[in-house]
C-alpha cells in the first residue's frame, strides 16, 4: 500500500538529463484535494527539481470558473519548472499526449451513501478516463487514481485502456487503514505510529471490518497485542466499526457572518469547496457610519463604500449577529429544518469545534428548562488578562468586558486571582430563543464606545456590541468551564507557528495537543516585525522547529531558521539592526540567548 506522496513519486521517474517538459494531468482540479497538490508537482517535489511540467488540469464545465482562479494563483508563484498550465473540460485535451495522470476527480460520497453506491456513480467516470487513456495518452503513461473507492476505480481504468500496462496503474488505498490506526492510538493513548499491523477485511461496503487481533501497540517502550492494549470487546466489535464506517452522517451546516469588507473575498474562497459534504451559508452583518468625535455627526458624505467614505463606515463587532442573522432569513430557515442550537465561535479559534458532551449536556434537559444560552470560559492566565469574564447581577449572569471597566478599576480587573475565568467567545445558544427575543426587541446588550484614529489623523467614535453581552437576555444562561484546548486564537505567525509545529495534531477536524508534551500550557512565542507577514515568516523557517520542550521564544531582527532545529526551554534571539543570524540545520537550542554577532549564551 502507498502514501500519497510516496505513490506519486513512483509515477514517473525521469533522467535527471531530461529537458523536455512532461505532460502531468490532474482530474477533478478545481477540488481541495487536487489544489493541494498541484503546487507540490509544479514546483518538482514530486517529478523532480530539473524536470519541466506541463500541467494539464482537467474539470467538469461547470468548475471552470474556479479553474481559472487556480491557474492565475499558479502563474503567480512563477515556478520555473513549470511550462504551461491548460484547463479544460474535454477529454480529447486533458489525455492527449500524457506521461503520467492523477486521477483525484470522483463522485463524492453524499449523505446515506454507503460504499456500493459510491462504487455504482464511479463506475462511468473511471471508465470513461481509461478508455480516454487508451485513445489519447502515451502508451508509456504512468496512472495514480486517487478518487475512492480507489482500487475499484484503479482496476475499472486499467480495463478500460487494455494497450497500457497494468504495472502502470497504482493507486491510494491507505485511508481504511490510517483511520483504524488513529482510533486504536486514540483509545489506546499512544501516538498513531506506535500502532503496526492492523489489517482491513473486505471492501465497498459497510460490512468492511477492521481487525486488530495481529496488532502491535508500543506503549512505553513494550510492544502489546492490540487487542490487550485496547483492553475492551465491546468497544471493538461496536463504536470502533460504526465509527469508521458511518461517521456522524448528519447535516450540519456551516454559517459564516460576513462584514461589507470580507464578503466578495469570502465568495471566492467558498466556490472551491462547492462539492464538500457541507452546507455552507453565508450573511452580512450591518454597516455603520464613524461619528467624528469633535461634532458627533457622521463622518460618511454619501451611502457609498470607496474613494472619500472608503473609512467612513464601519461593522459594529460580533453582537450584530443577533439581528443580522435574523433580517437574512437564515434563522427561519434553520428553525424549520429543525435546528434547535447554533454553535458560535471566532473564526480564528482553531480550537472551536462542535463538542458532543455539551451538546448533550443541552439536549438532555427537559424542554421546559433547557438552558438557552451556553458560554464557554477557561482558566485565565497573564496572557489574557484583558478577556471579558462572568459576573452575576440580579439573578443573571452578565458579561464584563474590559472596555465597560473603569479606569480605577482596570487592574482589578485584569487579577487573575480575583476573576480568574475568561471569555472564550464560544457560544451555543437556541435558535427560537433568538428569534423570540428579536421579535421581543429584547435582546438587551451594552453599548461600547470603541474610539479610533483614522489614517488621516481623524478621531472617529465606533458603536460596538458583543455577542456575549446578550446573556442576562436568555433564560437559564449558563458558563461552562472548559479545557484551554478549546481556546486556540491565530490572529499572528506566533500563533501560527504554534499550530503549524510538532505541538499540535489535527485528530478528526480538531487539533490536539501532543502527549508528548509534558505540559498542557501552550509555550509563549514573540516573533518580532520581521516575521509579521505570512510570506515573509514562511520564508524565514526551512521548516517548522521542534517545539515540544519549548517554554518561550522571543525573536527579534533579521533571523533565519534552518531545518530539524530543536528549541528547548526559554530562547531569545536578537539580530541587531544591519545584523543578519541564520540558525543552522540541525540545531538545538536549550535555555540560550544568541545575540546580533552570533554569540550563544547560557539563560
């Protein structure tokens, strides 16, 4: 069985003296998975760093569109392997002339579909594509088929082009197998490459059975029968199987709330996730005009949103929600699916995901006394000081925000003995409960004055509501102290370098943090202006350090990272100004301070 990228390299292999472009197709291209892939091969990770392409991307006629944005974002990267890029919707085109395909382009598996049915759609395209290799492509063509159920799809191409060898087809049939070993580690509490043979019976259908009675778990350096390690039949022969064969097949759907600002780019971005498995609905919040703080009339001349009123209008932060969502007409239509709660969150928070035991927790109350709003609060720390948190005032919790502090207050405020909780900002709250207290006009939120600078010097009032302060508004309100995990902003590259390291796994479309550390506590991370931009902090890291043991970084200056560097304990770097440090491949940095001329100290 193959690996992705260890089965493409083995597609075609080339003379390192080869000038000559080859011609690489990639089906089903304007989807996530292909868009993964074509910077890798256009930039020689997959055929090599000499060997020019000619990439050929091939799409339904409808995905065209969306086609075209790939190619401009191709020729943007001005990759110098890369020849031409043709999209296209004819097959005559896309199989001409190939050396090598990647067929990623399949009917994804919808909701109530199990694998024989999913073996059923595919079965015209796949043969389509191989009677289309047959009668346009190279007789020499090497074929990865990607799109599952892909051995089926593999031998149903092969068949259909009967002139190529069938040593020339190859495809991926490892993800049956990863996510067995994924919920064994999980159980087991191990990670995922301490699991080795487990084996996959049978195929297509929702009999598939995953067998653990040959595996080996290394837990603690000693190797166990998995059966032993995972120490519970029950959990085999029942949740481990329907976990893997059937995985929530609900719908739920994802909501964006969108300003003037973000809603054209949001449109964009969404059109290459058009065939996910996810209903994905989108709303505006309002638009408010700036009030000049001088003569407290609005700064905006006209109702237009470019040239002069370009800052004159601003979206009065996350409370909005409440009546925008209504006014869109998204809310009824929830209701009458019959959705009972929305799950709320910034969309920076990684850590944000649909947590099944407080949906529970919701559910199971007796109708009558459900709680109708939910807030999310974790442990502060000193990083967080400025968090709102909960209060109680005549029987109903309340959010304090920082902004409603009076000044002599601050400090207490910020004491993390004191208020020693904070807001998450994520939410779960009952849809008729918000349609009940619109309709009221009853949703009772503070009003916060949010002054601003703007470019040219004008001082300008924002009126800002947060989506918290509806709290006292909901009936049975409740705070729920949740795990730091659940709080995970990237708002800077020292965010994302946290998430982007060896600290973090991505488990079931949530990240976790490695067991591997001996801390829960997220290390603390200061990259300086230099790495501000996201182009530039990917360009100064080769590759994301090893984190595990870190504690703090502080970088400052004109710094470049090598590859496999280990950061360990407090590490401060500083290149002063003209000065240029360059951290080479291979380190590793314990408690140590290096300074603008390269001197490495003790901390």
């Amino acid at each position: 069985m193959l690996t992705l990228l260890s089965a493409m390299y083995l597609v075609v292999r080339t003379a390192s003296t080869q000038a000559e472009p080859i011609r690489v197709l990639v089906t089903g291209a304007a989807g996530q998975i292909a868009y993964s892939l074509l910077y890798s091969i256009a930039k020689g990770d997959v055929f090599g760093k000499d060997q020019p392409i000619i990439l050929v991307l091939l799409d339904i006629t409808p995905m065209l569109p969306v086609l075209d944005g790939v190619v401009m974002e191709l020729q943007d990267c001005a990759l110098p392997l890369l020849r031409e890029v043709i999209p296209t919707d004819k097959v005559e085109v896309g199989f001409k002339d190939l050396d090598a395909a990647i067929l990623v382009g399949s009917m994804p598996r919808k909701e109530g579909m199990e694998r024989k049915d999913l073996l059923k759609a595919n079965v015209a395209i796949f043969k389509t594509q191989g009677e289309a290799l047959e009668k346009f492509a190279k007789k020499t063509v090497k074929v990865l088929v990607v799109g599952n159920p892909a051995n089926t799809n593999c031998l149903i191409a092969s068949k259909s082009a009967p002139s190529i060898p069938k040593e020339n087809f190859s495809c991926l049939t490892r993800l049956d197998h990863n996510r067995a070993r994924s919920q064994v580690a999980m159980r087991v509490g191990v990670p995922s490459d301490s699991v080795k043979n487990v084996i996959i019976w049978g195929n297509h259908s929702s009999t598939q059975y995953p067998d653990v009675h040959h595996a080996v778990v290394n837990r603690n350096g000693k190797e166990i029968s998995g059966f032993d390690a995972v120490n519970d039949e029950s959990w085999l022969k029942g949740d481990f199987i329907s976990h893997l064969n059937k995985t929530y097949k609900t719908d739920v759907p994802l909501v964006l709330m969108n300003s003037f600002n973000t809603d054209e780019d949001t449109k964009k971005i969404l059109q290459k996730y058009t065939h996910h498995q996810v209903k994905i609905h989108t709303f505006n919040q309002s638009r408010y005009p700036r009030i000049n703080k001088e003569s407290l009339l609005p700064v905006a001349t006209n109702m237009s949103i470019t040239g002069e009123n370009e800052e004159a209008w601003y979206p009065p932060g996350h409370g909005d929600i409440y009546a925008s969502f209504y006014n869109s007409g998204l809310l009824d239509k929830l209701i009458a699916e019959g959705k009972e709660y929305i799950f709320v969150s910034n969309i920076d928070n990684l850590g944000a995901t649909v947590d099944l035991h407080i949906l529970n927790h919701l559910m199971s109350q007796p109708t009558d006394k459900r709680c109708e709003f939910v807030m999310e609060v974790t442990d502060k720390t000193r990083a967080d000081v400025k968090g709102g948190t909960l209060t109680q005032y005549d029987g109903k919790l309340r959010l304090l925000e920082i902004a409603q502090v009076p000044k002599a207050h601050v400090d207490e405020f910020k004491s993390v003995t004191k208020f020693k909780i904070f807001n998450t900002n994520n939410l779960w709250i009952s849809l008729p409960a918000i349609k009940r207290l619109h309709e009221k006009n009853a949703m009772d939120m503070e009003i916060i004055v949010n002054p601003k600078t703007l470019d040219g010097g004008l001082n300008v009032i924002q009126l800002e509501t947060a989506v918290g302060a509806a709290m006292k508004s909901f009936e049975n309100a409740l705070g729920i102290n949740v795990p730091r995990s659940r709080f995970l902003p990237v708002k800077t590259t020292s965010d994302l370098l946290l998430v982007m390291s060896n600290l973090y796994s991505l488990r079931e479309g949530s990240l976790t943090m490695s067991p591997r550390r001996e801390f829960p506590t997220t290390p603390h991370v200061k990259l300086g202006s230099s790495f501000t931009k996201v182009r530039d902090f990917l360009r100064r890291f080769e590759s994301i350090p090893d984190l595990l043991e870190l504690d703090h970084l502080t970088v400052s200056g004109d710094v470049t990272f090598g590859k496999q560097l280990t950061l360990k304990g407090t590490v401060i770097i500083i290149a002063n100004h003209g000065d240029r440090i360059d951290i080479p491949a291979g380190a590793m940095l314990e408690n140590k301070i290096v300074s603008g001329n390269l001197r490495i100290l003790d901390h």
